[in-house]
C-alpha cells in the first residue's frame, strides 16, 4: 500500500524520494498553520492532524524565541528521542511558507535527515506552481449534507 | 575546534592523497570536527559514512563476526575509511584512489586511541 | 485558507475557538469530543497548565463526512484566554478559516469580553487578516446561570456583535448550545468555498 499521499500533486514525486534516500519513517508537508499538503507514514488522517498542529506549533513558539534574540529564524529543529527523533524546517516557496516534520527511527539519522532535506527543499520550490484563481469546490445547497454530517456526529 | 580533535586530524591529514579527515557523531551522522579540502562536502560525507557504518556493523553482527574496527571502500576515483572510535564516535577519512590506505589506517587508529 | 485535494476530494478547514480566559472554549471542546464517536475524531490534543488551564492550544480533529462529494474536516483549536499569552493566541490564529468567539454571559465579564473581542481583531490584523472578511459567530456562554447575573443574548449582541454575525446562547457544560455554535460557523466557513474565490 503506497503511504505517501500528496493533497499538492507536485510535493509528491520529491517527498517520495525524499523518504527513499532518507530512511525517514514519517513526514509531513504542512503550511504554517498546520494544513498538511503531503505526508508519508500516517495511517490515520485525525492522527496526521494533530501531528501537524503540534508541529506547527513547535515553529511557531520557537520562530517567537528566535525573534526575541534577533536571530531571522531558527534554520531546523531537532528533538532527539532513544528510538525516535523529529526533525522540523520550514523554506520559503512561490506559495509562501511551507514546513515539514519529519520522524526518523534508529535506521537513519539526524545527518541524513538534514542532508536529503536539502534536496528535498531545492526540489520542492523548484516544482512549486504559482497559485490558480480557484472555481467553487461545493455546491451552493451544501447546508442539507452538513447537517446530516453534524447530526450523525452528534448522534442527532 | 579542540586541540586534541585537531591533532587528531592533522596527523590522518598529512598523509599523502588524503582530501579530508572528520569526526563524526556515529548515531546522528553529524561532524563533531573535520579537516577537509574545500571540494569535500563534509556534512554529505559524515551523514552518509555514519549510515554506512551503522549499516555494516548490523551486517557483521548478523554474520556473528562482532562489531567492525575498520571499515576500506575503493572507487575508480576515491577512497572512503571509516574507523570506529569509542563513545560512538566515527573517525572518516576520504582521499583520492592512490591514497595509502595502511598509512591512513595506522593514523586512524591512533587518533580513535587519542579519543578515548 | 481551506486546505482543498481535489485528487482524493478532501477539504480540511481550522476553526479557533476565541474568546476570554474561563469563557468556556476547552468545554466546548470538551464536550465535542465526548459526543463524537471515535472513529470521526482524533486524540483531544490539550497543552494545558498543571491547574488544566490552556497554555497553547486545545485541538481535536473532526471528521465531518461527505459534503459535495469532499471528505470534509475540521480541526478545532482553542486559545488560551489569558491576557498574558497573546503571543500564543496570535500564532493559533494563524491560518484560521472561521472563528468561535465564546463570551462570559456574566455581566461582571463584559470588560474581559469586550477586551478578548478587541485583542481578536488586532491579532488577525497582525496576521494580516480581516475581521470583516473572516467567517465568525458568537457563542453566549454560561447562560444557565440566575439571569440576575449574565446579560441576554440581545444585550450581548449589542455590546459584542455589532456587525450582526450569527450568535448563540450556550451553557457548554451541559452541551446546550455547543452543536449550533460549531454547526453555525461551519455553514459560514463552508459557504466560502461554494462561492468563487483567488486562492
């Protein structure tokens, strides 16, 4: 079963290969508020979620202390676990600011995460399309399914 | 860079066909010191060489043969040597393809002793 | 903005509940996640002090189901209200495509409401947002108390809402209110994306 999926069709090619040459275990494309574009490894689309606000966060609370000391951005992070380790960048692209978590096992590494990323960042603004004036994506009498949606949410 | 990481790498360095000598985190992949030519990308080398070595040391374990002391590749056009140092340190060293490799092995060593 | 897939036709949308500390926001939250069935939500994310109040965010996944054909979900954020984490609300607004502004039905709160309101509207101008562009609706919380100590909703509506959004009366503890509050903002964020928009 393929795990890398992609709701931006060009971050899928570079993140695929990002994941082959990396050996990371899990990663996330996501915007600075926590929307995921592409993500490798997930099972669960709640769980991919909440991975991307938490990581979204991490940036975001961290991007504060850098401004507090003057320095423009923190380049990466990294969170090293005994078994796992979570490395998180952001990069600039014609789209604005992206981010990506990546999660690493024992089978790659802090290096070869930060290296491939590179690649993976250079692949990425390069394939980045300028955005498109987009057409409704509902239909105007969406309420009825909303409702059915939210009342069997509710139990309702 | 410590005195000691530096004399450590100095002496690989001298040696003949040598382009650069780095210490590596062996988990992390990162340099902890390098002395490299300026065509030598030493963050590719020390992240690449610490998979590598991870990769084979799984390999001799899985052959029964123990953990590696010494790690020689051969290219057309290059040569990488990796030596095991203690606390999970990798001392890397990448030269052309006529590098001496007993020569570099022999300074590798010491300075994996110097390490301890 | 919404984030839209029109390959596997999913829309996922961030709605953050706002509003003064003690308002009620991880309540309703709360009280979502103990209504919803497992499989439609995710893990109650809560980054919380030691004495359960909201240091970053509360958030839980949601997943709506099928509307126009799109798998549809929400991710619900909380802010914490406090007047000393402004810079932590501010980065949990980021990228918001509606908000929830919960008030504190009690009259003596209305200063801390009107202050929340006002501090809402300079940090989506920081994030370079619009208020009068932003999908919105108003939450009276706590309306179970004696009415001789909260406002009605016409009071409050015109001490908070005075550009008329959709408004409800709440008393999030017990849920009464909670699902047209969250039902409310929804038709709002969702109707943007039944209208043509640039991206």
């Amino acid at each position: 079963m393929r795990t890398t999926r992609a709701v931006e069709g060009w971050t899928l090619v570079p993140l695929e290969r990002f994941i082959m040459e990396s050996g990371a275990r899990l990663a996330l494309l996501m915007t600075p508020a926590g929307q995921v574009l592409a993500q490798h490894g997930f099972t669960r689309a709640v769980d991919v979620m909440s991975a991307a606000a938490l990581g979204a966060a991490i940036v975001s609370s961290t991007g504060e202390i850098a401004k507090m000391m003057d320095e423009p951005e923190f380049r990466a992070l990294n969170h090293q676990g005994v078994e796992h380790g979570i490395f998180l960048a952001g990069f600039e692209t014609l789209r604005g600011r992206l981010l990506a978590l990546v999660v690493y096992g024992t089978d790659s590494s802090m290096g070869l995460v930060e290296l491939f990323f590179q690649t993976l960042k250079a692949e990425l603004v390069a394939a980045c399309p300028v955005e498109e004036r987009r057409e409704p994506v509902l239909a105007a009498d969406f309420e009825h399914e909303l409702n059915a949606s939210l009342g069997s949410l509710f139990g309702r | 860079m410590t005195t000691r990481f530096r004399l450590a790498l100095d002496s690989i360095t001298r040696v003949r066909g040598v382009h650069g000598a780095l210490l590596v985190a062996g988990d992390d992949g990162l340099i902890i010191a390098e002395a490299l030519m300026e065509k030598v990308n030493g963050k590719a080398v020390a992240a690449l060489a610490a998979s590598l070595a991870k990769r084979l040391r799984r390999s001799m374990e899985a052959c029964k043969a123990g953990a590696p002391h010494f790690m020689h590749l051969q290219a057309q056009d290059g040569t990488l040597v990796v030596v095991p140092a203690p606390d999970g340190v990798l001392v890397v060293t990448v030269g052309d393809a006529r590098m001496n490799v007993g020569l570099v092995r022999l300074e590798m060593l010491r300075a994996a002793e110097a390490l301890a | 903005m919404s984030l839209v897939n029109f390959t596997t036709r999913e829309i996922t949308c961030k709605i953050v509940y706002y509003g003064p500390g003690r308002s009620g926001k991880t309540t309703n939250l709360q009280y979502i996640y103990g209504r919803v069935p497992e499989g439609r939500r995710g893990r109650m994310v809560s980054l919380a002090t030691k004495t359960d109040r909201t240091l970053f965010f509360d958030f839980l996944p949601l997943e709506l189901g099928q509307i126009s054909g799109f798998t549809t979900r929400f991710q619900l954020y909380t802010v914490p209200g406090q007047v000393y984490y402004n810079a932590t609300r501010k980065l949990v607004l980021q990228g918001a495509d509606g908000v929830v502004f919960v008030a504190d039905s009690q009259a003596r709160q209305l200063d801390e409401n009107i202050e929340s309101l006002q501090n809402l509207q300079i940090n989506l101008l920081d994030n370079g947002m619009d208020v009068r562009d932003l999908p919105v609706v108003y939450q009276y919380n706590k309306q179970d108390l004696p009415q001789d100590l909260i406002l009605s909703k016409r009071e409050l509506d015109d001490a908070l809402n005075f550009r008329q959004r959709p408004s409800f009366q709440a008393d999030a503890l017990s849920g009464s209110g909670v699902f047209e509050t969250l039902k409310g903002v929804s038709e709002l964020v969702l109707r943007r994306l039944s209208e043509v928009s640039t991206a």
